[in-house]
C-alpha cells in the first residue's frame, strides 16, 4: 500500500495516544517503586523527590514474599511441566491418529475453556474437603491441590496449540524413524518433540502465566501457609494502610520473569494460536 | 491419513510372522495395535475428568440441593430441595433475585464494552503497526506488555491510580489536565464501573492487537497493490480487503474475549474484594459471595448452572451465525 504523507502524520498521532494509554500506569508503577514512602503517602508527583532503592528491600519484611514467591513457584513450575508433558502426549494422538472418541474428545477438551471458573471452583472445593473426610489425602489447602487444579486450566489451549503446530510438520519424518525400528512414542519424542520446541516452549510459557496470575481459585483453596503471590499481594492491597511504593516494587519483581518470557517468546505463541485456530 | 495407512502397513508386517521389534512394549501387545491413540489420551482425560467434568456434573447435582454450611463435609446428607435454588435466583420480585438480575445486566453491559472496544483499539493500533517504519517493533512490544502482566499486578496498580485523594489518575485529570474541578472518588458508587471498565480494557485490548496484527500480517501485499491499480481508494480497500480476510481472526478474538469478560472474576474482586460497590458487582464474584460468604452453596451453584447454560446458548448461537455468514461468502 503506497503511503500518503498525511497517512504518516496519523499514525504518529494515533501511536502517540496508544503509547501514552499504556505508558501511563507503567510509568506510575515503575516511579512510585523507587519512591520514599511519604511521596506516596501524599498527593501523586510525577518525579519522586528523591530516588531510593528501599522498597525493594523492605517489602521482603513487611509480607512474607519469600514465602509466597516460592509457593508460586513451586505450584506454577510442577503444573506447567505436568501440563506440558500431557499435552504433547494428548496433542500426539489427536495430530497424527484416527480413532473412536476423538473427536468428543476434542469437544470437550475445547468446551471445558468456556465454562465459568466459579462453576468448578464450588463443587471442587467441596471434592477437595471430602476426599480429605474420606481418604484422608489433603487437597485442599495444599499445593498439590493447587498444582492438580491448575495443570488442567492450560491444558486445553496446549493441546489445541500443539495439534496446529504437529499438523504442520510433515509425517514423513516419523516415519523414516519408524521404518528404522522406532515405536511411535519413540518417533514422538526422538524425532516430533525436538523439532517442535519453539512451539512447546510457547506452551509453557502460556501455561506458567496462566497460573502465575491466577486469583479465584488461589483465594478459596489456599490456606496461609500455601498462599501464592497473586492472593498474598492482593491481600496487602486491600489493607488500610498500605505501602504503595512497597507493593509497586513487588508487583515488578513478580512480574519480570513472565513479561520477559511472554516477549522473548509471543511470536512462536502467536504462529501456534493462529495454526491451532485455522486448522482447529 | 498417510500416517494409517503406513501403520497399518507396519501391523501388516507384524502379523506376517515376522518378529515384532523388540522395543514394543508389553502392555502395548496386550491391548491390542489400536491401543496407543487411547494411552495418550489417558492422561488429559483422567485430570479434564477429575477437574473439570466431574465437578461441573457434580455442581449441576448441588444445585438440587440446599446445601450450606451445615452440611459441607458431608454433602450427601444435604436435602433435596428441587428447582427452588432455581425459583429463588429467578425470582425477579425477591432480593436475591433482583440483584441477580442486576449483576446479570451489569456485566452484559461491561461484556459488550470491552470486547468492542478490545476490538476497536487492537485493530486500530495492529493496522497502524502492521506497515514497515523505524521503531516498529518498539512499539509492538510495548503494546504487548500489559497483556503478559499477571492481572493482579495490573489491578492493584489500578487500585492505587484510582486512589481518590493521592492517586495518579486524579492527579491527571484535576491538577494537569484540569478536566474536573474536583477529585471524583473512583472506587465508589457508578464509577467504580468505569474503573473496571477502563482496567479491563488496558488489559484486554493488547490480546486483540496480537492476534489481529498476525492476521495482518498475512494477508498478501498484492491485493491491496492490485486494488489501488484498479483504482480503489484507501477506505473501499479496508472494506474489501481487509475486513473480510480478518474475518477468522476476528471471530476468535471476538467469542475469547467474550468468555474471558462474561465469567470475570478477577478485576472487581482485587479491586473490591467480597463487598463490591453494585455498579461493579459482576456475576462471578455475585456467586463466589454468595457461596463463600453467605454460605450457601446450592444457591451459588443453581446460579452457576444458570450462568453456564446462557453461555453454551450464546456461543452456540454465535458459531452458528458465523458458520451461515462465512457460508455466504465463500
């Protein structure tokens, strides 16, 4: 499309006003992190009165953050290779085999992304205590229970990703593995697994951001000791008195290694929700 | 379909009497050559099952019953109290009724919102991205970050912009801008529904931009040179061109949004937590109080039920409508 000069001078205004929508509650978070505490305890200035470092320290003593950073952690990384591992598997059969109850199986791996949260949330609650009454297994409050529940939010979207992105590589490479001796699973992981890294890396990504930052379930089925950063710090905010510039510096800390990750990694996220899309 | 037949060509070869590799695993002969496809499966079945389907028929069951606190470690002994979860939460003349109702409009309204205008500015700022000048990839980036944000942190810092006395928002708006002569509080009576309109949709609209922008980025250059040669100006060629070819996209972006908007939990509950002002009282967290702060779980689950069937409606009704139109037009 050949571009007028006028067309020019539009987008520079229309790229304007998009980089400040966004620009200005980073900007906001970024400068009240390194401000002293009585510049957020008053009116809001847009140059801290003076630059200080502190609230990256101090927020690690006013809530238990180490506690809740490895909690996240811990919850967030076992549900994301749990998930991933199951997905290839799943994401497998449904790419490259014909069989009964695939396709209810993909309908119902598909239907169950729409279906409320708050709809599960109950009854799983109500699983959780019961399997505690009965077998004496502790779900809920703990991170197992956490990790069980989240592996299976991304575990929809994971699989449909990785069937787009199976489909498009072509068979023949298996099957040269397979003529030489190699079982399909075999195939699977020898020749299928590493050619699509940049795809299931992806995945993993998209999986740890979803649990990274989920709330709902975090809020009913965590108990203190297994409270995770989203509950921990959103428990902070809602308090009286809060130290803003405290809770600005945890809120980057929390979200570097997924906006990082999300960045370095959206192009691949972006070819296999657009594969999974077209060819669904 | 190439990938049956050379598998069925490799279990010919088996049953010809030739010696099975030795890599075969046992249980695999066991079950027979058309075992594997449902070992795969197996495990996402098995935890889709355990998380998923069963708790979703097992709420279904709940909402049968009257179900509080009473009996929530020993949920078999609740009575069967029939459709009247159902009569109460539809009940438009009792209270529970009525600000059900109300949440129900509430959140249509903030629906309708933000997935148009998700729609709106991604599509704007992925045309205004899509052609090659310095600093684009700048500016994608940038745009791409709220969207890779954990929520909580967007809404808590949300939460302390819209702080009525210290917050940057009214600084903005009464100091710098001098828009409005006083400090209007935000997190309050009607306006606590702009705020998490104006919350969501800084959140939302990135996911827009990325998808629409790739889809964008796919559609052939020499259309739209082809298009200019016969003649057709800027506006007819977005028209012609590119609306139709985002299409696909645009139906993805449009029903996920929906879903994501409609079943909200997060943006009114960080902000507001169990007692939300009621221009901000959207469905999900009207039914997280409901069951876990006024403990009654059948009710919660009857809305639950209630909230579920009008979404299968919409978006069977929404793919079925799409289906016709892209019919029409291929």
């Amino acid at each position: 499309m050949r571009e007028s000069k006028i067309y020019g001078v539009l987008r520079v205004i229309g790229l304007l006003f998009f980089a400040l929508i966004t620009l200005f509650p980073l900007y906001t978070i970024v400068i009240s992190s390194i401000k002293p505490l009585q510049d957020v305890q008053s009116t809001f200035r847009w140059i801290p009165s003076r630059v200080t470092f502190e609230p990256y320290i101090q927020i690690w003593s006013t809530v238990p953050l180490a506690r809740y950073f490895l909690n996240s952690v811990i919850v967030c990384v076992s549900a994301t290779v749990i998930s991933v591992m199951i997905a290839i598997l799943g994401a497998y059969a449904i790419s490259r085999f014909r069989f009964r109850g695939r396709n209810p199986f993909r309908l119902v791996v598909l239907s169950t992304q729409m279906f409320p949260g708050i709809l599960f949330l109950l009854p799983l609650f109500i699983i959780f205590v019961n399997i505690d009454q009965t077998f004496g297994v502790q779900l809920y409050g703990s991170r197992i229970g956490l990790i069980i529940t989240y592996l299976t939010f991304a575990l929809p979207l994971s699989i449909w990703m990785l069937v787009g992105y199976f489909n498009s590589i072509p068979r023949e490479l298996e099957e040269a593995a397979m003529v030489d001796g190699t079982t399909a699973v075999g195939a699977l992981f020898r020749v299928l697994v590493p050619i699509s890294m940049p795809g299931i890396v992806a995945v993993a990504i998209f999986s740890f951001m979803t649990a990274w930052g989920e709330v709902l379930f975090a809020s009913a089925l965590t108990t203190e000791a297994t409270r995770t950063l989203a509950i921990g710090l959103r428990n902070y905010a809602s308090q009286s008195n809060v130290y803003w510039n405290q809770l600005m510096a945890a809120s980057i800390v929390v979200s570097i290694p997924v906006v990082a990750g999300f960045l370095a990694l959206q192009k691949y996220l972006v070819q296999g929700l657009t594969a999974g899309g077209v060819k669904g | 379909m190439s990938t049956t037949r050379s598998r069925k060509d490799a279990e010919a070869r088996d049953e010809g009497g030739s010696p099975p590799p030795r890599r075969r695993r046992g249980l695999r002969r066991r079950l027979g050559p058309h075992a594997l496809p449902y070992l795969l499966v197996i495990p996402a079945v098995i935890f889709e099952l355990l998380v998923h389907v069963i708790p979703m028929i097992f709420g279904v069951v709940i909402s049968f019953l009257a179900l509080t606190s009473l009996y929530i470690r020993n949920w078999a002994q609740a009575p069967f109290s029939g459709f009247n979860n159902f009569k109460i939460g539809l009940d438009i003349g009792g209270p529970i009724g009525s600000s059900l109702l109300h949440s129900f409009l509430i959140t249509s309204a903030y629906t309708v919102l933000i997935v148009v205008g998700s729609w709106l500015l991604g599509l704007t700022a992925a045309i205004l991205v899509n052609s090659e000048f310095r600093g684009r990839g700048w500016f994608r980036t940038l745009f791409l970050i709220p969207y890779a944000l954990p929520i909580y942190v967007t809404v808590i810092a949300w939460q302390f912009m819209l702080q009525q006395q210290d917050g940057s928002v009214n600084t903005l708006l009464v100091k710098n801008l001098h828009l409005v002569d006083s400090p209007p509080f935000w997190l309050l009576g009607g306006n606590a529904f702009w705020s998490i309109v104006m919350t969501a949709l800084w959140r939302t609209w990135p996911f827009a931009f990325l998808l629409l922008l790739a889809a964008l980025q796919n559609i052939p250059p020499d259309l739209y040179e082809v298009a200019s040669v016969d003649g057709a100006s800027i506006w007819r060629q977005f028209r012609s061109i590119t609306l139709p070819l985002l299409r696909p996209v645009s139906a993805v972006v449009v029903l996920v949004t929906f879903l994501w908007t409609f079943n909200d939990f997060n943006t009114p509950y960080i902000l507001f937590g169990q007692s939300p002002p009621a221009s901000a009282d959207l469905l999900s967290l009207h039914i997280y109080v409901n069951s876990f702060v006024n403990l009654n779980f059948g009710l919660g689950a009857a809305m639950s039920t209630l909230l579920l069937l009008f979404l299968l409606i919409v978006s069977v009704v929404y793919i079925r409508l799409l289906r016709v139109g892209s019919e029409e037009n291929a």
